[in-house]
C-alpha cells in the first residue's frame, strides 16, 4: 500500500468513524455519506473499492483498536519518559532547598561580620578619641605644672628683675583657673564611658590644683584690697576680676568681702571725722562741728553726709562685684553688697553720730527742735533700713540703724518729758487761772505755743499721717488739760469744796471757765486736718457746754425777775408788784443784762451766741407764763394787763 492510500484511507477512516457515532438522520450524517460518497464516486475503481470495503465498520473498529494498542504503547514509553523526569525534578527541588539553606547561612555569617567590623571601626575611632585627650591633658598639665612653679617662686621671693608681678601673678592665676576648668570639664566624656581609675586620680590632682589657686587668688586679692583704703577709691579691673572668679567659692569670696568691708569701715570713719572737724579740701564745705549752735542743721548735716557716703559705697561694691567679662553682678554678691558688707562698712560712723546727737538732744529743751530731730531721725532710720534691705528677701538690721534708732527713742522720750513738764505747769497754774478773770494761764498759752510749732512740722513734712504718734502724744495731752480744768472748776463749784471763798465758782462760771480752756485748746489746733476727731471732739464739748452754759444763765435771770414762772404760784393779788419790779429791771438794764454775765468768755462770738441763746429760751419760757397770766386773770383786771409786757417787747428790752 502506497502513502498516498495510506492517506486516503486515514482520511477515509475519520469520516467513516464521524459517521458512525453520528445519527444517521441528522444532519451530519447526511454530510459524512455525502462526503465518502463522493470520494467513491471519484475513484476509477468505485465498485472494486466499494466491495473492497464493504464491511466498513468492521475495518475501522479494527483499525481504531489497533491505533489504540500503538497509541498505548507508545504512551507507556511516554509514562516511562514522565516517571523518570518527575524523579529528576524532584532531586533537582531538593537540591535547590539545600542550595537555599546554604545561601542563608552564607547570609548570616556576612552580616555578624559587618558588626563586628562595625564595632571594631567604632572601638578604633573611640581609641583614637581617648588618645587625643590624653596627649592633650599631657600638653595642658605640663603648662599648669609650669604656673605652679611661677607662683612657688614668687611665694618664695624669686621674682624676675624689671617685671610686674603683682599684675603678672593675677592674671597667671586666673589663667591657672582657667585651664583647670577646661580640664575638668574634658575629663567628663572619660567618665561617662565607664569607672576610669586613672580619670578620677586625674579629677582629683585637679580638684587640688585647684584649691591651691583659688587660695593664692584670695592672697593676692587680700593684698590688693587694702589700696581701697583712701577716700573716693578707684578700684583696679584685676580686683573685679578676682573677686568674679572667687564668687563661686563661698567661704573665700565672703572672707575678700569681710576685708573689703573692714578697709572701708576705717576709712569711712575717718573721713566722718575729718568732714566734722576739718570739713572739705580748702576748708569748703565748712566744718560740721561749725553749725553746732543750730541742733537741728548740726544733727541733719551729719546724718545727710552718712546718708552720701552710704550712697557712694554702695556704688563702691556694685562697681567691685560686677563682673567686666559680662557687665552685670553676681546674684549672692550683689546680695552680699547690699546688705552685710554695705551695712559693715558705714558701722565705723556709727558711734561717733551716737555721741553727737545724744549729746545734742540731751542738752536741748525745747520740744519743737526736738520733734524736728526726732523726725530727722524717724526718716533716716527708715532710709537707710530701706537701703540695706532692699536686695535681701527680709528685713536687715546693722549697727548704724540700730544706733539711729535708739537715738530716735531717746529724743521722742525727751520731747515727751518735755511736754509733761509744760503740761505739769499748764495744770499747776490752772488753779490760780480761778480769778475773777476766768482767764487761762500763760503757762498753758506756752503750751499750746509748743504744741503749735510741732503740729506745723507735722503739716510740712510729706509723710506724716494722721496715724503718727506724735498726734496721739498731742491729742493726749490736750484731753489732760480738759480733764483737768473740769476737775478743778468742778470742785471749785461745789459746796462742800475746800476751796478758799476767794477761788470758788458759781455753775456759769465753771461753764465760763472750761469754755475758756476748750477755745484756748481748740483754736490753734482746728486747722489741722490730721487732727480731724479731735476737732470733732472740741465741737461736741463746745455745744454741751454752751447749752449748759444758757441754761444757767436762763436760770440766773428767771431768779432775778422773780416772776412765777411756775403756773401754780400765780398769785393775782401779789402780781401787780411782781411785774412793776421786773419792768422796772428791764428798763434799767441792770440786773438782767446776759451780755454782763458772760462777758469774761474769751470768745466774743461764744459770747454773743450764748446770750442770744439764753435770752431765747427766757423769752420763750416768758411767753409761757404770759398766756398763762392772761388766762388766770379776767379783762376786767387792767393793772395787771397794763402792767404786762407782750413777749416781743421783753425780747427787745434784753
């Protein structure tokens, strides 16, 4: 069989076997007969191969089951093929799992060594580091060594010829301090790395180094100080400086600060001495000793030059405590400048302002000049208190406040002596004041006199107030004299008083009497506005003691008109009589004259008020007894309505 029928037959059997599972009916099979018909129909041999293949069915289930015998085998040569490349696919799956393993393991081994690589780049570079700092404590301890042998040969004397060492020494030992701070603070980053024997001996020599410098710096410093001992002193730039770099170190700085104050207390003394007895250069200003004849310029002069001279030291120490590197003081000594060391300085004054001014009020006795000392004295005592408290956080004390207090003390003592001696006189004299005058004493003018002039400094001096004691002092004194003009005239009033007749007072004439005191007491002291009660006070005794004052009159005159002011002794056969001789008084002017009786008052305008006063309430109390008379009596009675005056008719005879 050639290819070409190998082909034709291959073909032909897939249309017969298309046919075959196909339904003979459809359409498909229509196609397929249609198809092998016409491949018969062209064939030159169409019955030969028509009969040749008549069992059709037969032939292409046998060849089908042969196809399917060739195509098992071959798919067994193909199984065998698979099974053999699925074993070596699965050796090649393991060997790629070990290849991962190892590649992982190559991984980590890689990155443990680029750590360790990194720690040792980071040890090298902290190596390098700690070798730095060492070449450099090398370098720096062989200056500081070299510094410590200048400051040794100097100590020792061995100075170099033509060389300031005094300047030299300074600025060698703060540049000492300088280094040896550079070094400590350097010396840190070794301690932070871990506990380092070496660092800390090295911290420690330091920290020896130094205390020996600061130590020297104090000696030099204390030797410099001592140029401050003079008037006006400039102090050098190296003082300040030193002082800045001790601040730090408590003890020593306060030690330079004791010096500072101890040179300056000496001088200050000196000068108040001299500015006492000598006065200025060229004798201008003048000595102050000069105005000891006018106690309150001598005391106001001295405490003005103490107050000037703790003006200038304190710029003294603001000038020494402040640091020229940065222009501004240090806290605590700024502190200390203002307080201590400031008070301490001015102490030297303080004793010889003692004796002088004690000395000056003890001889003085007149209490207007001392109430001017005492209040010179009251004002500077709070100046300075203010001065040397004012950078501390509660209040200072020094010996010069002490001192100026104690002399304020003892002068408002002794002008509170002086006033009780003139107020013993005022009431010694207001005994003999019980003449027929009822005129106060001259004692208590004097005394008024000297409560006047201190009242009036109180009125020019800004800060007084009502609440001063000198006003207490004043208003108490004031109320004695009341007390005691009362208590005399009322004793000198009273019947069963062992007064001699000649002092002995009838009621209005006590009321006289104390009216006179009070407008004595009140008329210099009512323009005073810080004595505003007291005044007050004066006010409200006045009226008490004018209505009492018109009652007695009003009492005096209805005695002497005999007239039956109480309704109930109207009597018409005795009142023709009655009122005959009280018109015949009123006519005369006699005996029922009010100015007359009031007219030792003191007080013109007192006077003329109280007789109005009096003569008002007779008037009223008249008009009472008229209407009263008028009614008891019938129409018929013209004696009696003849002899009676209308009210208004006795108002203008009084």
């Amino acid at each position: 069989m050639s290819s070409s029928d190998f082909a034709a037959a291959g073909s032909l059997v897939r249309r017969a076997s298309l046919a075959v599972r196909l339904p003979l009916d459809g359409p498909s099979a229509r196609d397929a007969l249609a198809t092998v018909a016409a491949a018969y129909a062209d064939s030159p041999r169409p019955l030969a191969d028509l009969a040749r293949h008549r069992d059709l069915r037969a032939d292409m289930q046998a060849a089908g089951a042969q196809m399917d015998r060739e195509f098992a085998r071959s798919l067994a040569d193909v199984d065998s093929v698979f099974g053999d490349l699925e074993c070596a696919v699965g050796a090649l799956d393991r060997g790629c799992a070990a290849l991962r393993e190892r590649v992982n393991e190559a991984l980590r081994c890689t990155a443990a060594a680029a750590d360790h690589a990194a720690l040792l780049a980071d040890e090298r570079r902290e190596l390098a580091a700690r070798h730095a700092l060492a070449s450099g404590f090398v370098e720096r301890f062989a200056r500081v060594a070299r510094v410590d042998e200048e400051e040794k040969d100097e100590e020792e004397g061995n100075t170099t010829p033509g060389r300031n060492n005094d300047i030299d020494a300074s600025a060698a030992l703060v540049a000492e301090l300088d280094a040896l701070a550079r070094q400590r603070n350097e010396c840190q980053p070794l301690m932070a790395v871990a506990a380092q024997p070496a660092v800390r001996s090295l911290l420690d020599d330091v920290s020896a180094r130094e205390d020996a410098a600061y130590a020297a710096l104090l000696r030099w410093a204390l030797r410099e100080i001592h140029t401050l001992a003079r008037d006006s002193p400039e102090p050098s730039a190296r003082l300040r400086t030193a002082l800045a770099r001790l601040a730090p170190r408590a003890a020593l700085f306060q030690s330079a600060i004791d010096e500072i104050a101890a040179v300056r207390r000496d001088a200050v003394a000196r000068s108040f001495v001299s500015a006492l007895v000598r006065g200025g250069p060229g004798g201008v200003p003048r000595p102050i000793e000069a105005h000891a004849g006018d106690p309150q310029r001598y005391v106001g002069d001295m405490l003005a030059w103490v107050h000037q001279a703790c003006a200038s030291e304190r710029d003294l120490f603001d000038s020494l405590l402040s640091s020229p590197a940065n222009g501004h003081s240090n806290a605590n000594s700024n502190s200390l400048s203002n307080a201590a060391a400031l008070a301490a300085a001015l102490d030297g004054v303080a004793r010889p302002l003692e004796i002088r001014v004690d000395q000056t009020t003890t001889e003085l006795r007149a209490p207007a000049a001392l109430h001017r000392i005492a209040r010179l004295l009251d004002f500077y005592r709070d100046l300075f208190s203010s001065v040397f408290s004012a950078d501390t956080s509660a209040p200072f004390s020094s010996v010069l406040t002490s001192v100026i207090a104690g002399l304020y003390e003892s002068t408002d003592s002794r002008l509170r002596s002086a006033l009780d001696l003139l107020v013993d006189t005022a009431v010694a004299d207001l005994e003999s004041a019980l003449s027929p005058t009822l005129e106060p004493p001259q004692s208590l003018s004097a005394l008024l006199s000297v409560i006047s002039d201190i009242l009036f400094v109180q009125t020019d001096d800004p800060t007084a107030s009502a609440a001063d004691p000198i006003n207490h002092t004043v208003v108490a004194v004031l109320e004695r004299i009341l007390s005691a003009a009362h208590d005399l005239a009322t004793a000198a009033s009273s019947a069963s008083s062992s007064t001699s007749p000649a002092l002995r007072l009838a009621a209005y004439e006590q009321s006289i009497f104390e009216l006179n005191v009070l407008s004595a007491i009140a008329e210099p002291t009512a323009s005073f506005e810080f004595l505003e009660e007291w005044h007050v006070h004066c006010v409200n005794l006045e009226s008490e003691l004018v209505h009492a004052l018109s009652a007695q009159l009003v009492d005096i005159l209805k005695h002497k008109s005999q007239l039956p002011f109480d309704h109930h002794q109207i009597v018409p056969d005795n009142l023709p009589k009655l009122l005959e001789s009280f018109n015949n008084m009123l006519k005369t002017a006699a005996d029922l004259d009010v100015s007359r009786l009031v007219v030792r008052l003191q007080s013109q305008q007192l006077a003329r008020t109280v007789s109005l006063q009096a003569i008002e309430t007779f008037v009223t109390q008249y008009e009472l007894l008229h209407n009263a008379i008028i009614q008891s009596t019938s129409s018929d009675d013209t004696a009696i309505h003849n002899l009676l005056l209308a009210p208004e008719t006795v108002s203008t005879l009084l």
